[in-house]
C-alpha cells in the first residue's frame, strides 16, 4: 500500500470513530510504543546526517505524547510488571503501554531523558553495546563513532537507570538474518556480557535490529533465555505470555491523529490476515 493510501486510511478510521471505538473495547491490549532519538534542535549531530532524520521525534513532540497519554489515563508500564503480570502476581491494568527507545543515542540523555523523569515515566533502553563502545556506527560509515559522539555513554546509561531499563539491541546491530546461528548467539551472549559488566543488570529483553527475524533467529533468542523478545512486522504478534512483543514506532513525521491511530486499530487492522 501507497504512502498517501496509508494517510487515506489513517484519515477514515481517525475521523468514522472507529479508532476510539476499538479502544474503548481493547482496554487491557498492552502497547509497546518505541522511538529511536529525541531532538531538541536543528543542530542535533543526528539531524545534519539524512541517514538518521527519520529517527529522530522533536522533544516538544515527544513530550505532548507522553502527557496526551496521562491524560487519556494510560498506565506505564515496565518488563518486571509484564513478568508480574504473567505469573499472576498483578493484573493488567486499562490502557497498559510499555515505552522502548533502540539503538542508544546520546539525546535520549539529553532529552529523552529530563522529560520522561519530569513526568515521572518509566521506559527501556535497548542499546548496541558495540555503538556504545564507539566501535560502530549504525549506518553512515563516513563518521568517525569516536567524533561523531551521538551515541550514549556507560556513565550515561548508569545516570539513567532510575528512569530506564536496559535491553540489548545486539552488540553489532547486523541484520540477524544475515549470520550464522553461531554468529547470532554471539551476538546475545557479547552484549549481555558487556551490559551486565558495565551496569551490573541482567538483560532479560531483546529487541531485534531493524526488527529482522526468522523462524531461526527466534530459536536462538529462545535458547539464549531471552524473557521478553521484540520485533515488528509480517508474523510478528503479541503472544499470550508476553515472550513476543510487536513494537508500535513513533516516527518523527507521525501527527497527533496518526499518534492516536498507532495506539488504536490501525496495527491489528494491518495485521489482519498476515502470518
């Protein structure tokens, strides 16, 4: 489907009230809402590159959505209280909605940051461990990781930790689909290390680069121990013990209608009939 069939599609189910319809009927479908980087200004390191423009959501956006969702009385939630949840220990709360960033960029100390501590939020962090160790870069290999410094640091990680959870986003960010079994399993078991050695936490979630996965690549994370496994498209849904999350991307283009449709039908209507 076209760019503009998708507004067109967006548009009608926002304006018909089919959108708060199925919310109001879908009160306990758990939303993993995930961003990448939060920009305060045109100078952002992020937004001179073109490669990752389409990464970065403005702060003064990001912080309408948050409290668009406190004021539609959205409960945030954390990993422990989806493993609460699963092993009967809690119930699952209305409007339940899981914050995630990828990657590990520098603004989401910044920006991302203040903002969600200032309303008091929670969220997970899901970094590369090899960008944070400034081995690598995600996509453009004309910067130097060392100078470039958009990504975050240990200490900053450390900081942040009474706000974020951390999560592995692998140790490379390669497309999992392209390795080797060995390579992949590799790939956990390096950023696992190195989170837990830097931070002293253990990593319980994952959230696959680029959202690329096979039937193969599940089986690794399944065998690696991972509680909580995220992805998105074709095939990829919630399951009923929360081991597979679809995540829902807020992308820097998305309006407060579109926001609103990603939190409502417009994913499970996508979805329907896809395996």
């Amino acid at each position: 489907m076209s760019v503009f069939l998708h507004r067109m599609l967006e548009i009608c189910l926002f304006l018909s009230g089919l959108n708060a319809v199925y919310i109001f009927f879908s009160k306990k479908r758990l939303i993993m809402l995930g961003y990448h980087s939060i920009s305060d200004s045109l100078n952002s390191i992020l937004l001179q590159n073109d490669i990752y423009k389409h990464l970065s959501v403005p702060a003064a956006v990001f912080e309408k959505q948050l409290m668009f969702l406190q004021k539609h009385n959205y409960t945030f939630l954390r990993f422990s209280d989806l493993r609460n949840i699963r092993e009967g220990k809690q119930a699952m709360p209305n409007r339940p909605v899981l914050l995630y960033f990828d990657d590990g960029y520098k603004d989401n100390y910044l920006n991302a940051y203040p903002i969600l501590k200032k309303h008091g939020i929670p969220a997970t962090l899901f970094v590369a461990t090899d960008c944070i160790d400034k081995k690598r870069l995600l996509w453009d290999s004309a910067l130097d990781p060392a100078r470039a410094n958009i990504f975050l640091s240990w200490d900053d990680i450390r900081a942040m930790q009474d706000v974020f959870d951390i999560g592995t986003h692998t140790a490379s960010h390669r497309k999992l689909t392209t390795l080797k079994p060995d390579e992949v399993k590799e790939e956990f078991e390096m950023s696992r290390k190195r989170i837990y050695e830097m931070t002293g936490k253990r990593v319980v979630a994952l959230s696959y680069p680029k959202s690329r996965w096979t039937l193969e690549t599940r089986r690794c994370a399944q065998e690696a121990g991972f509680e909580f496994i995220l992805a998105h498209g074709r095939g990829f849904r919630h399951s009923a013990d929360f081991r597979y999350l679809e995540k829902i991307p807020v992308g820097p283009a998305d309006s407060m209608m579109q926001f609103r449709v990603k939190l409502g039908i417009y994913y499970p209507l996508m979805n329907m009939g896809r395996k």
